[in-house]
C-alpha cells in the first residue's frame, strides 16, 4: 500500500485534486501522525473559520470599490484614504468548499466577485459621495483562486518536508519515532502558518476595523492608536464630546512618554474613549475606534 505521505505529495503537486480533498487528507495524515497544529488550521480551512483571531493573511482579499451608475454602469468609487483603507478589504472566513465554489462561479461569469455593504455602512457610504449610487465591492476572481493555490502549497511544502525526513509510514500507519520526527520537521510549516495568523487584518463587514493582535500588552501599540483617535476627533461635531475626548487622548499621550506607564489609567482612559465612540452612529471610523479600544483593552486583561 503506498505511503499516504507520497500519495498526498503526489497529489498536491498536481492540479486535478481539490483543495478540499486535499484537506480532508492532510487532516487525517496529520491526526495519524499527531500534529496538532497543523491538525488545527486543516480543520479551520474545511469548516471555517468563526473570527479575525486565526484567519490567515492569505485569506484577506483586495478589491476595487465601485459606484453603479443607473446610466453607464459601474464607476470606480474615491474614498478618503483611511475610510478606504476600512471598505476596501474582504475577510474570507467561508469553509475551503464555498471558496472552490466561488471560483467557479466567478470563472462562469466575467472573472469578478461583488459584495455589498450593509445598509447602515451603504447610507453611509453614500453620504460621503453625496450621491444616491450604490457602493459595492469588486474582487477579482484569481485572488480567491490563491487561497486555494496557497492551501495546495502549504499541503505540498509539508509532505515533502515530511519525506525528507524519512517519515513515510506504511500505507496509513506511522511508527512512534515517525510521529516525532513528523513534529519536529513540521514546525517550519506550523510556524509559516502562525506567521500569517493574528496578523493585522480589516473586514468588510459592518465592524468594519483593522484589527489587532489581542495578546500581551505593549505601550508600542497606542501610538498608532492615538493617531487615529485624533483624525476622529476631527469629524465630532459636539464640543463636550470633543472635548472629553481630547482629555483622554492627553492622557494616554502621558502614559505612551511616561517611563513607567500604568496600566489602570490606560485602561480607564480607553474605557472613556469606548463610551465616547459608542454615541456615534453612522462613522465607520467610530466603528474601527470603538473595535480597537476594545482590542487594546483585551491585551491589558490577559
């Protein structure tokens, strides 16, 4: 019976098998030979993944944002660069199955992939063009087609890693030592994976937020943070709110210079800065403030 290392490798390398079957392989081979990790991210390609947290980079698609004109079709769209930067991007979480079916839809059609924003964001959107155009996103068939290049070579790169190593197994049976050779010679992969996991990723959806890795808590990450809380000063319109804010943002202005800052003003002064943004409806940069305050906060308590 031949190795399911070659067969899988064997498969991989050629373009006749599925991503989709070539996951549900890898998961098994990986169950077989007790690697977790990669045990983890297979079962996350073939049934989804549910947030941001562990969605890979691959998997965050580029698209052109476009206005249809009743009169002469779609016409691209112009946003401020930071609001742009917020709709501009697609987070795909869909199991690897909907991602193939995509394809295939977008390969039957003109070769392009359309999202529509939700309502609130839509009325939004609209507002700042000072038009009544519908405003959707266009995504061009071959970038869904990478996640499933990049599924392939990631199931590719291990098995040959794999062979290297000697670990080959019996059909579908492997031995004790193979299982901890399989784990030692699978951590650059598992690594390459993680690499592209908790990366900072933005979603088309109505919290719409580049998002941050929620991890051990780094001053490092308010600077960037205090930057957007300014623009977004800008666009209040109530002056006690204005004002309220500006104080918080010269509070954690003080604990980024401060040699020694405290976590418990840092965290009061965000939970003000969250109370704040929560009163503004309609802003898609209230919506990625009160999403990043959120984020940080997180940090501060784990």
């Amino acid at each position: 019976m031949e190795s399911l290392v070659l067969e899988l490798q064997r498969e991989a390398y050629h373009q006749q098998t599925s991503a989709s079957s070539l996951l549900r392989k890898a998961y098994t081979l990986s169950r077989k030979l007790k690697v977790h990790k990669f045990t983890e991210w297979a079962e996350l390609e073939l049934n989804g993944y549910k947030d941001s947290k562990n969605l890979p980079e691959y998997r965050s698609l580029n698209g052109e944002i476009k206005a249809f004109n009743p009169y002469r079709g779609y016409i691209p769209a112009y946003f401020h660069a930071e609001i742009e930067s917020l709709i501009k991007v697609k987070e795909i979480f869909s199991p690897i199955t909907e991602v193939e079916l995509l394809v295939k839809q977008g390969e039957e059609g003109e070769g392009m992939l359309m999202y529509k924003f939700p309502s609130e964001i839509q009325l939004r959107l609209m507002e700042m063009n000072r038009v009544d155009f519908e405003v959707s996103l266009h995504i061009p068939v071959s970038q869904f087609n990478n996640i499933l290049n990049k599924v392939r070579n990631i199931i590719l790169d291990w098995t040959l890693e794999l062979e290297e190593e000697g670990v080959l197994g019996e059909g579908m049976t492997f031995s004790e030592k193979e299982q901890q050779k399989a784990n030692e010679s699978s951590a650059p992969i598992i690594n390459y994976i993680g690499n592209m996991i908790n990366s900072q990723l933005q979603q088309n959806t109505e919290n719409s937020v580049q998002e941050l890795k929620v991890g051990e808590f780094k001053v490092e990450s308010l600077v960037d943070f205090l930057g957007k809380l300014e623009k977004f000063q800008d666009e209040i319109s109530d002056p006690e709110l204005k004002r309220e804010l500006e104080s918080e943002i010269e509070v954690l202005k003080s604990q980024v210079k401060s040699p020694k800052p405290k976590k418990s003003i840092i965290r009061e002064a965000l939970k003000s800065v969250r109370n704040i943004t929560e009163g503004i409806s309609g802003s898609l940069i209230a919506t990625g403030i009160l999403h990043e305050a959120t984020a940080i906060l997180s940090s501060l308590n784990s």
